[in-house]
C-alpha cells in the first residue's frame, strides 16, 4: 500500500529543517569571529611582547656598553651569554675573584635595567640562569653517560653559583621580593652546543646564559 504525506505535513517538516539549517549556519559563523577574535588578540600580544623585549635588550646594551661590560645579548629576545672565561677556572664552578669582579658590575646592571622597565616590570615571570659546557670537558675519563651527567652537575653549580652571587650582590631591593620568585637555576650539560660552520666552537659553548621569560596573559 502506497502512503502519500499530506501537503501540509511536507511544508511544516520543509519549515524546520530551514530552520535548523539557519541556526547551524549561525553557529558556525559565531564560532569563526570568535577564533578569529581568539587568534588576532593572542597574535597582537605576542607582537608586543616582542616589541618589547626588543626594546629592554636595546637598553640592556646600552647600559653594559656604557659600563664597559662584555657580554653577548640578543637584541630581540634579551638572552644574555656570559662565556666561562669572565667566571670561572678550568672544570671549576667556584667563581673566580675576576667572576666575582665581573658580576659586581653586571648584575646590577642587568637587574637595574629590567626592573627600570615598566613592561618588564608588570610582564616578566621567570629568569632563568642556565649552565653550559662543551663535549670535550670529562672527555676520557669517564663514559659517555657519566661524562655527560659530570658535566650536567658542572653546569647546574656553575648556573648556581652565579644566582647566588647575583642575588647577594647590591641592587635595587625594592624588587627582592619579585626576583626571588622569578630566579629559576637549570643545567643543560653540553646538550646545546654552539656551532660555527657545522662543528662544536668549544669555547663559546662554555657558558651561562640569562633568560626572560614572560607571563602569560589570561584570556
């Protein structure tokens, strides 16, 4: 037996599957201008975080080039690289008396200028002060894992004991309470060498390095 639907009964189901087909093709409209809203906002500061930082490293080095302060500093993410030969002796990760001289000078320098900066001084999270060897210190004498975590903890002590004595060394104090929760110490081993022209340049990756991290901003 063959069932006809009435007219009316067509119209009404035409009626809500057009209906339903607007509000789905609303839905995904609404959502598109959101993620787009979502990507543009994240997008425009992550530009002025930069902006920023760039401006901050720009100072930094001009600030240590007024000092006469050697130190490598990326001009647009403000890491700062300070070679071994200003800190420490051979294999040793106590600071040597010209360290200490060296760090005297930098790290007021270096403190003083962020802190001096009102967007680091509301954005900055976290400075992280990272050891690094090379592949060739402990080389011989132990095996490859056990010279590599040797030199993890030479690059740990060696992160340390420049906090340290970046800490106790006179500064702004207004800011104690925020550096002591932004210095993080890590040791990278000679895990990230520096290369030049394919192969490890030992001297440069023997270094400690300063790091700024940002916050990041609730949506």
């Amino acid at each position: 037996m063959r069932i006809t639907l009435k007219k009316e009964e067509n119209s009404e189901n035409n009626i809500f599957w057009v209906t339903m087909t607007d509000l789905m093709t609303a839905l995904v409209l609404v959502f598109i201008i959101l993620f787009f809203y979502a990507y543009m906002t994240n997008f425009a500061d992550k530009i002025e975080s930069v902006t920023e930082q760039q401006k901050a490293a720009e100072a930094l080095q001009e600030t240590l080039k007024k000092q006469n302060i050697q130190a490598s500093i990326n001009g647009i993410t403000g890491v700062v690289k300070i070679s071994d030969l200003e800190l420490f002796e051979l294999s040793s990760y106590e600071l040597s008396p010209k360290g200490k001289e060296y760090l005297s000078k930098f790290a007021p320098a270096y403190l003083n200028s962020l802190f001096s900066n009102a967007y680091l001084k509301e954005n900055l999270d976290k400075i992280i002060i990272q050891g690094h060897t090379d592949s060739q210190t402990f080389a011989g004498k132990y095996s490859k894992d056990e010279q590599y975590m040797k030199n993890m903890d030479l690059s740990l002590k060696r992160a340390y004991a420049v906090a340290n004595y970046m800490i106790n060394t006179p500064y702004n104090k207004a800011n104690g309470d925020k550096l002591h929760k932004m210095i993080i110490v890590e040791g990278a081993s000679y895990s990230n060498p520096v290369l030049t022209n394919g192969k490890e340049d030992f001297a440069k990756s023997r270094r400690v390095e300063l790091k700024l991290v940002m916050k990041e901003k609730k949506k």
